[in-house]
C-alpha cells in the first residue's frame, strides 16, 4: 500500500506537467496569430486541444471549429429562408441561397483541403489557401445582399460571416507557423 503512494504522486504529477506543456504551446502557439483572445477561446473550448502538437491545432481549427461554424450558419441560413418573410424579399432570399451554397463549400471542400494541407507531410500552402478561399467566399456572402460591404449595412448573416472569417484567418495564422 505505501508503495502506491509514490507511484500515484508521480503519475499525479507527470498529468499535470503534461497538460501544462499543452496549454503552453496553445498559448504560445495563438499569441503568435491575429487574435490571441479569440484563438485560446477557441483551442481551449475542443476536447482534442490539450493533447494536440501544433499541426493538431491547425486540423481542430478546420475539422472541429471552422466547420461546425459553418454548419450552424447553414442550419440559420436554412430557418431564415423557411421562414415566412424572406420569400416576399426576392433580393434578400436569393442572396441567402448564395450564402448556403457558399457555406457549403466551405463546410466541406474547403475544410477538407485546410485540414489535409495542415497535417504533417503535407502541403500547408494549400491549408493556408483554403483559409484565404473561406474568407473571400464569406466577404462574397456579405456583399451578395447590398452590392457592396458595408459597417453600416447589417445582413441576416452579418455576425456569421465575421466569425467564420476570424476562425480561418486564425487556422491560417496556426498553418503559417509550421511552413
């Protein structure tokens, strides 16, 4: 029984080096992208983060973060178009069928090449491509409904479009690293 003891304190301690060392290269690791507060918010929410090497980072912010943002923003997307005023809309309705068909890419082609591109032995030029392709396909959503973006001119997915560009500008900024 006593020998127990010290064998329970070493693994004890042993966990707790090795989470910390996780929590160090995620925070070093978002310190060194466009939005530190964001990317930690972000890293720390997925369970697969603290046991994750740097190219693990990358591939949980497209397969995890980036495409279930973009599967929420489909399924609000898909609400809004059900709903009972956006049809009397034309311009608004069809600018959120774009929308869709954009963050459809983005859910599935776009997450797949960002996430292939960050593993290791692969080509993180096309993972940080992907990211760029995310962005511009969410600045294309917004500017489907005004012609134009605008700080002045909110659209029904105004909030979703900045968020999914945060999440890749950071999937990108964590790809960088590694090139």
């Amino acid at each position: 029984m006593t020998m127990l003891k010290p064998l329970a304190l070493f693994i004890f301690i042993f966990c707790t080096i090795q989470s910390n060392n996780a929590y160090n290269l995620i925070e070093e690791t978002c310190k060194r992208t466009s939005n530190n507060n964001q990317c930690l918010q972000y890293l720390k929410s997925d369970p697969k983060s603290p046991a994750a090497s740097l190219n693990d980072l990358a591939v949980i912010m497209f397969n995890n973060i980036m495409k279930n943002k973009a599967l929420n923003t489909i399924t609000k997307i898909d609400k809004l178009l059900a709903s009972k005023d956006i049809p009397s809309r034309p311009r608004e309705y069809n600018s959120l069928k774009i929308c869709d068909n954009l963050y459809k890419e983005i859910s599935t082609s776009n997450v797949q090449r960002g996430a292939q591109g960050s593993v290791v032995g692969q080509d993180p030029e096309v993972a940080i491509e992907a990211a760029n392709d995310v962005v511009t396909k969410a600045n294309q959503c917004e500017v489907n409904f005004y012609g134009r973006k605008s700080d002045d001119q909110r659209t029904p997915v105004t909030d979703d479009n900045n968020e999914i560009i945060l999440v890749a500008t950071i999937a990108g900024d964590i790809v960088k690293l590694f090139r």
